[in-house]
C-alpha cells in the first residue's frame, strides 16, 4: 500500500460516510520510502482546510479508481489540525 500512497496526489480521500476531500501530498519521515501522514484538502473552495491525516486512519488504497479509503467520519477528519503533531 506504500508504493501507492507515494504517489496519491490527487487521489478522492473517502470518510466513513463519504467523500471528504482530495489528498494534496503524503509527508514522508526523514530516510523513509513510507509516507506516515497525509495532507488532504477539505471544505469548499472559500475556506478550505488541510488537515494532517495519520496512516493509521488509511483502510485501503484503490489506484485505480484513485480512491483513499480512511476510517475516520467526515467530522472527525475536520477536527484534525492542519499542523504535524511535534515530536516528544
């Protein structure tokens, strides 16, 4: 699923209960191949938001439909930030 999400940019990022948004870029670890976050455009084109989206939210990648498929709800993702957590 790693090789895909390298290059999701522009792929449909799916909420549990629908679409929410498009995936702008996935945010890679230093020295990594693996993204661990993903920018993902939500809201309309007046006041769109980035939220963060962590990895552990994606369920399922279908490249050919350009699709990302995360367990979070639509309101759940708006309630992310759209800032990456800082290091402990």
């Amino acid at each position: 699923m790693s090789d895909v999400l390298c290059r999701c940019h522009g792929y449909l990022a799916v909420a549990a209960d629908g679409v929410c948004g498009v995936v702008e870029t996935p945010l890679f670890p230093p020295d990594s191949g693996e993204p661990d976050y993903l920018i993902v455009k939500t809201g309309g084109r007046i006041r769109p938001r980035y939220p963060v989206v962590s990895m552990a939210l994606v369920t399922a990648v279908d490249p050919e439909r350009e699709l990302v498929l995360l367990s979070a709800s639509k309101d759940e993702l708006q309630r992310l930030p759209e800032r990456l957590p800082l290091a402990t």
